[in-house]
C-alpha cells in the first residue's frame, strides 16, 4: 500500500488567508472591469440627465420623484466614484474592495429608484452590481504572514 502524497503549502487550502483560486480572482478582477464601465456609463448616463431633460421618459406621479437633473448629478457623482473604486480594484487597492461592495451596494439602490426613467438599463445595472457585490464579497486575497 502506497502512501498517498502531503499536498505541498502551497497546494493546501490558505486557512483564512483568502481564497485565491482562480475563479475567485477571475471573479473580482471582473468586478473591477464592471465597475470601470459602470462607472463610465453612468458619467455618460448621467451627462444625458444633465443636458437633455427629454432623453429618459416622462413619468406621472411617483413616490421617489427627483427632477432628471437632479438625477443626472447623482448618476455623475456615484459614476466618477465608482470608475475610480474599479480602477483601484483593478490595481489591487486594499481599501477598494470594501469601498466596492459598499458603492456596488448604493448603485443598486439608486437604480432601483431610477426604474420608472428607463427600465431595462437600470435592470441590466442592477444585475451588474448584484455580481459585483459577489465577486468582491467571494473574494479574499492572500495575506501577508507575520
């Protein structure tokens, strides 16, 4: 009978130290690229809410009306925001993954309240975040051991 081989350290699993299989890291260098692109989007999104009031449709009555520019600043500011956290995602920031989840957590709030403006996009964007917040979440770097 054969002993069976002692996987190395470096095949064991990291004991807390993070989950740096590659599906994981796939995972939240994807959500990094998402939040760039989101974040670009919604700069763009919001620069139309901004200039044209007639590029979203009109809505009657509705329990969280915003006038669009209002709207369009908030799209602006979470989408500079966001673009930068991807960026920092993407270089491997420590503080980003935090800020991520959290941003990633605001944005699907606010596209929820931007539903009635235009439905599908804020559907798509609100699927986007909801796998942002996984990949960020599932994720755990490796630490350095002292």
């Amino acid at each position: 009978m054969t002993a069976q081989p002692r996987p190395s350290h470096s095949d064991a699993p990291s004991a807390g130290y993070g989950d740096t299989s590659p599906w994981a890291t796939g995972g939240a260098t994807f959500a990094g690229v998402l939040m760039l692109v989101n974040g670009i989007l919604a700069v763009l999104q919001g620069i139309a809410a901004i200039s044209k009031d007639d590029v979203y449709a009109r809505i009657g009555d509705y329990v969280y009306k915003i006038n669009l520019t209002g709207w369009g600043w908030i799209l602006l500011v979470l989408g500079v925001i966001a673009a930068a956290v991807g960026w920092g995602i993407l270089s491997g920031a420590a503080w980003a993954r935090a800020v991520g989840i959290a941003l990633a957590s605001l944005s699907l709030v606010v596209q929820f309240l931007f539903l009635p403006y235009a439905p599908l996009w804020s559907l798509i964007r609100m699927a986007i975040d909801v796998f942002v917040i996984w990949a960020l979440a599932s994720y755990r770097p490796a630490r350095a051991h002292t």
